[in-house]
C-alpha cells in the first residue's frame, strides 16, 4: 500500500500486514508454531505454581480436526491489563510489566500470535484471570484489509465454575495446514515433540492431552553403574544470571537416531539427538577422521546440556525455539566444554568397537541404572570401565638365562653355530624334539 | 605417522636443543610472578623425554603428564622414563587432553610432530577453555610447506574457508610464509577462544593472552613454535610487570619471530668465543679464521649452547 505522495522528504515504511504475517509465519513448521503456543500456558503455569515448582493440577487440552485447532488451560489466564496492553502486541515492551516470566520460556512476546497466523483465518481467544475475563475475536483477512494495529476485545463476565485460563480456537483452517492436519500421522508427531520438548514439565505434574490422548513425561535418563559413570559438570555464568550443567554418558538402548546432545533452556528442549558440527561433531564432509564424525559406533551416547536462567533472555535460543542462537556468547562458550566432554566418551566407544567388543558395552548399560542425567555425580570425566581386550595374542616368548662363558663356547663349536642365540635355540629345539615329542 | 623419534636420534638435535632451553628462560620469568612450582607439566614425549628432564631438573616441578600418541611403544616409554614424577598416557592429543583434571594451572607443550589440522586446533580450543589463569601454553608444528597448493591444503586440512590463509607478507622469507599463514590461524583461534571464555564472565574473572614465544628453526623439517601465558586481565598490571620478560631477548610478543640457529664450532672455537662475551659487538675472528656468520649464530645462543659433550642418562 502505497501513501500518498508527502510534501515533506520522508519515504513510507510502514509496515504491511500481510507482508508481516508472513514473515512472521514463513519457515516455521507447523509443529514447532504448536509447541510454542504451549509455552505460553506453561509460562501460565510456572507464574501460577509460585514456590512449590509443582504443576499439578494444571493441564493443557489440544484438540484438532481439519476444520478448527483448539488449546484450552488452566494455567492461570491472560491478566485483562495485560491483554490490553501487551498480549497481542508482537513483540515485547521493555517494561517490568511486560518482562518475561521469570525461569519462564516465553521470550519473544510473539508465540501466541505465530500460531494464530500460522493456523488459520479466523481466531478466538477467551481467557479468564483473577476475576476478569475477555474475548478477542478476530477475522484476519478483515483485519489484514483495514489500518489499524488493533484487535477488537470484549470483556463479558466470567460465569462460574470456570477456572482461571485461556483458550486458543482457530478456524478456518489454511489449506496447507489442513492438509497437514488431517495425516493420519500428524498427531503422533505432534505428541513425540510436545513429549520431547515439554516432557520435563509432565514429569512435574503438568497434564498435556493431544484429541484426549494424554502425552507422556520425557526425562532425560542416563546409565550410571561402577562401570559407567557419567561426566557431569556445573557452572554459574553471566555473573549468575544463568546456571549451566553439562551431563554425558551412555543411554540404556543402543538407539542411533536418539543418540547425541540434548540442550533445554529452562527445562525446555531446544535440540535434541544433535549430531552435528553444532554441538561438536566432525563435518561428514570432513576427511579428516580425528575429530569424530558421527558414526552407528556411538550410537549409545547421550550428552545434555541444561541451561537454566530467571531471564530467558540471556539463553542462547533461536526465535522459534528450535535451534541454537551460534551467536551467542554461551553458546560459544559451552561448545568447546561439550567436545571436550564428549571425546573420551567417544574414544572409548571406538576402541570396544576396534576390538569387537561391542557386547562389553551392551553387557554395561543393560546392568546399569537409568537415572534421571541432572541427577548422576559431579565428575569432570566420564568413565567407561571394561577390560580392554588384547588386539594380539602372543604367540612366542622370551627365555633367559646366563651361563659360564668356556661351556657355551664348547657347546657352540659342538652345534656348529656362532652366536649365543643359537646355542640356545639349538639346546632348546634338542631337549623339546626328545622330551616333549610332537 | 612414524614418530619422529624413530628417523631422528633426539639428542642429536641442537637447534631443538637451544630452543628448549630459551622456553625454560621464559618459564623462569614466569616464576618470578607466579608460584610456578606448584604447576603440572604436560608434553609429548618421545623415548628421550628431553623437555621432561629440563623442566624437571630446572624448575623442580613434581606433577608431569606425558602423551605419547603411537601405539604399543608403552613399554618402552616406561623403560625410558627418566624420573618418578612423570605419568605416562597412551593416546592421542585429542582423546587424552580432555581426559586430564586442570585443577592447577599448568604448563602445557604440545610439540607436534606434523602440521596443522583441526583436531589440533580442537587440542587448542580445549586449553584456552580450560586451563586455569597462570598456566603457559606451547603449541609447535611442522611447517615444511609451501606454494599456493601447500595453502589449499591447510585450509582443507583445517576445514574452514574464511581463515586468513595464504596472506601475502611481503615481509617475510618465501620459505617462512607458510610458517606466518599458520601462526596468523593459531593466533585468530586464540582469541576467539579467550573471547568465548570472557564472553560468559564478569569482567574480574577475565583472561588475557600474553605472547611470549614465536620461534622458527629448522632441524631435518622447518618448525614453528608459538605460545604464551594466559592470565587474569588484572594480572597485567600486578604480577605481568613482576615477570620482567623484557629482559629475556629470546621471548617475542608478535608476528616477529625469532629464527633458532644453531652454529657449526669447534669445541675450541666455543671457549675461545666464550671469554669475549658477553660483548656489545659480535667479535672479529679474522684472525683466527672463524666465519663470521657462525660467529654471529654462536653470540645469539651462547648461553644455551652446550660448551662440551652433553649426554643424557
């Protein structure tokens, strides 16, 4: 949309709305847009939950069909204040009001509205906090077509027995998205990466259901045993803003696809089974075999990376929460300690499979605990113990003897040989041929 | 990779042999700041173990790691240990640095035998991440490369297309170029390390890099020495000054070098030089027919230089 030509020397950058719907949109898939929207009732549930750190009794409901995606919770709902003020701006003021939770995960102020956009032509959304309630209903294509940056909000009042939370429900369905949504698979990808993103926060009493079906909690677990002993290391960083905690070991299953670096920021996974330069593996395309490539020998080993902050905005993650920033001066930082950790851990790992002795490893693990990885002792070092198989079997040995000089020069002109050497291989060969026979 | 030790006889490499000694002339300036002493030493040995004998004779330190990455010589490490005080570790670099504990600081010579690579350049990442302020790293490499293909491989070797590789320095011998192309890269790595250390720190827990060594010789191959100390920022104005590393000439802060030679005397030319030194001007030995230029190697190394038949038991 073009202004009107301006007497003054100004040019218009106004922005566009459907130019920023779309960049806000673009390059982010379906189920990480969803995850992200649940973050936001866990924030919920974290400001609710207080001192405890206990999410019980709080519980998320998506459901979805072709036609409408809904998430409801009672995780606490949308301040009316807040509503009007900072909930469906994009992006964040820099304002105490506006800050991010504490230890929370919301962090660019722009989830909820990717997800609003990303989903479909129609939203709702209904929250209900401390007394208060309201109803944002908005048509995006109307509203797209008209001038303001505003969106139209109702306060009707609250009815009881309600509890305090939101809930999201979009219509009319993008064509692409509805494509998606109606795979039969969808839905069993979407609970593996609510599971494996949000699993820590179901392992503590948050209740997330996908069409009725509950997700399972996802911890992660390490094999700890006298003959596997994880490295875990600790640190306090950015002045203590943020508490940093490595852990890498063996997993239970020799599973490939699940082996690699985990990194949560506030309990959150952001990578998962990373085998890649990022978190310290060698270039595939790399000729140089020293640094490890990843390779089905490793396939046991597991490396997390819990980062922890009040302020989500000193953690290294990307604006969708699905990657790494490698911008990021912790992230510069921890690399080098990840590949350090990692590779005696992975020495190892390639000796036993050197020396066929791959079933020493499954015989470890499988004898070992599981436990919970942030749980397992401080140790700068990981440990793997096994006997080391000999790569050769000696077949010959060395006798030694002394004896008076005037005898072995008689016995070595009676042999018909020169050196001492073979006097006594000639002695030996003669007693062993009559002796010990064949 | 054949172990150097096996083509060469180690003691029979003088110009190795000075350069070890002019490192240990930097250590001594460190200990006038730091309680050097207490610190652990870690190298890479070969059966004659040369830098270990001189640390530990010269600087009494009781905490000594030796790496030695060929397989299978462990018996004849052990055979050949010279003292109590030095642990043995079979493996490479790569797979044994991160094993070690860095609860004290340390002074740490990887004196490799071949040329830069990433697994190298990893080593490095490692002890600029965890080595404790105070602690000396040494890093030497064989640089016996040169020509544009001897660049294309560096950057292969060491997988990243963005490094300075193949500068033009004019001001450098074309045999040394390919020797400053790999300090520039080590150098660069340093300070990213040191900026990745600090970025997550509060400004009084800041390190800092202070060069101390860029030596260049030849023995069989063209090597390339380059270290310094790391230290808290705050050190430079408390302990650095202690350190009087001005008044050892062979340190060299920058991209300077100082190129090791060795000279070809005569055990009577050696003493005879001896009694005119130390001398503001290199000596005239027309008379006694000596060569100018060994006369003028001999005044650059003569403290280090053996003045009779060394032998190492």
């Amino acid at each position: 949309m073009t202004a009107p030509a301006a007497a003054d020397d100004t040019v218009n950058a106004d922005p566009s709305k459907r130019f920023f719907i779309e960049m806000l949109t673009k390059d982010v898939n379906l189920a990480a847009a969803i995850s992200d929207l649940l973050d936001n009732s866990v924030d919920g549930a974290k400001r609710a939950s207080g001192p405890t750190g206990t999410f019980t009794g709080k519980w998320v409901h998506v459901t979805f069909s072709e036609e409408s995606f809904t998430v409801t919770d009672n995780c606490g709902g949308i301040p009316l204040d807040i509503a009007k003020k900072y909930a469906f701006r994009f992006g964040r003021e820099d304002t105490p009001d506006d800050s991010p939770v504490p230890g929370g995960v919301g962090r660019f102020g722009v989830g909820m509205k990717r997800a609003l956009f990303k989903i479909g032509d129609h939203f709702l959304v209904r929250s209900r906090n401390a007394g208060t309630s309201f109803e944002v209903d908005v048509d995006v294509p109307a509203w797209a077509s008209h001038g303001t940056w505003k969106f139209p909000l109702v306060t009707p009042t609250p009815t009881p027995p309600d509890e305090d939370g939101t809930t999201v429900h979009i219509t009319e369905v993008h064509p692409t998205v509805k494509q998606v949504l109606g795979t039969g698979s969808f839905q069993a990808q979407l609970t593996a990466d609510v599971r494996s993103k949000l699993g820590q926060y179901i392992s503590k009493g948050l209740e997330i259901s996908i069409n009725g079906t509950p997700v399972q909690s996802s911890v992660p677990l390490i094999c700890l045993s006298s003959h596997t002993k994880p490295a875990h290391v600790q640190e306090s960083i950015v002045g203590g803003l943020v508490d940093l905690r490595i852990v890498a070991g063996l997993a239970q299953k020799r599973h490939p696809a699940s082996a690699g670096w985990y990194v949560y920021c506030n309990e959150r996974l952001i990578l998962g089974a990373d085998r890649t330069p990022v978190t310290g593996w060698g270039d595939p395309s790399d000729e140089e075999r020293e640094v490890p490539q990843y390779h089905n020998d490793f396939a046991w080993f597991r490396g997390f990376v819990f980062l922890t902050s009040p302020r989500p905005d000193q953690l290294p993650w990307n604006t969708t929460k699905t990657a790494l920033d490698l911008d990021s001066e912790i992230y510069r930082y921890i690399r080098p300690k990840m590949q350090a950790i990692m590779r005696p851990l992975l020495s190892e790992l390639r000796r036993a499979a050197r020396e066929q002795a791959s079933e020493q490893i499954t015989e470890i693990v499988t004898s070992a605990d599981e436990v919970a990885a942030d749980s397992v002792p401080l140790a700068a070092v990981a440990q793997i113990i096994r006997t080391t198989r000999a790569r050769t079997v000696k077949t010959e040995t060395n006798i030694l003897y002394q004896r008076p000089l005037t005898k072995v020069e008689r016995a070595k002109k009676s042999l018909g040989v020169t050196s001492n050497r073979a006097v006594g291989e000639a002695t030996f060969e003669y007693y062993y041929d009559r002796e010990c026979g064949n | 990779m054949v172990g150097s030790f096996e083509t060469i006889n180690f003691a029979l490499r003088p110009t190795k042999s000075i350069e070890r000694k002019m490192i240990v002339e930097g250590l001594r300036a460190v200990a006038r700041g730091y309680a050097l002493d207490e610190y652990r030493y870690v190298g890479l040995a070969s059966p004659y173990f040369q830098d270990f004998s001189l640390i530990h004779r010269s600087l009494d330190l009781h905490d000594m790691v030796s790496i030695e990455g060929q397989e299978d010589t462990g018996a004849r490490m052990e055979f050949n240990r010279p003292f109590a005080c030095i642990t043995l570790k079979e493996g490479m670099t790569h797979d044994v640095l991160p094993q070690l504990t860095w609860e004290r600081p340390a002074i740490v010579w990887l004196d490799y035998d071949d040329g830069l690579d990433k697994a190298k350049l990893e080593d490095l990442d490692l002890l600029l991440s965890q080595l404790l302020p105070g602690s000396v790293f040494l890093l030497t490499f064989s640089v016996h490369r040169d020509g544009q293909a001897a660049y294309e491989r560096l950057a292969s070797d060491i997988g990243a297309p963005d490094y300075p590789v193949g500068g033009d320095y004019p001001d450098v011998e074309s045999v040394w170029k390919y020797a400053r192309a790999v300090y520039d890269i080590v150098n660069e790595r340093i300070t990213a390390g040191i900026d990745a250390r600090n970025g997550v720190q509060p400004p009084e827990s800041h390190i800092a890099y202070r060069q101390m060594y860029h030596f260049r010789y030849r023995d069989s191959s063209r090597m390339l020495t380059l270290g310094g100390l790391l230290h808290y920022t705050s050190d430079a104005e408390t302990i650095l000054p202690r350190c009087r590393f001005e008044i050892v000439d062979e340190l060299r802060k920058g991209a300077e070098a100082l190129e090791v030679k060795s000279p070809k005397l005569t055990n009577r030319e050696i003493r005879f030089l001896d009694r005119l030194l130390p001398h503001n001007e290199t000596p005239d030995t027309e008379e006694e027919g000596i060569p100018a230029e060994e006369v003028e190697k001999y005044v650059a190394v003569y403290r280090y230089f053996p003045a009779f038949v060394e032998a190492d038991f």
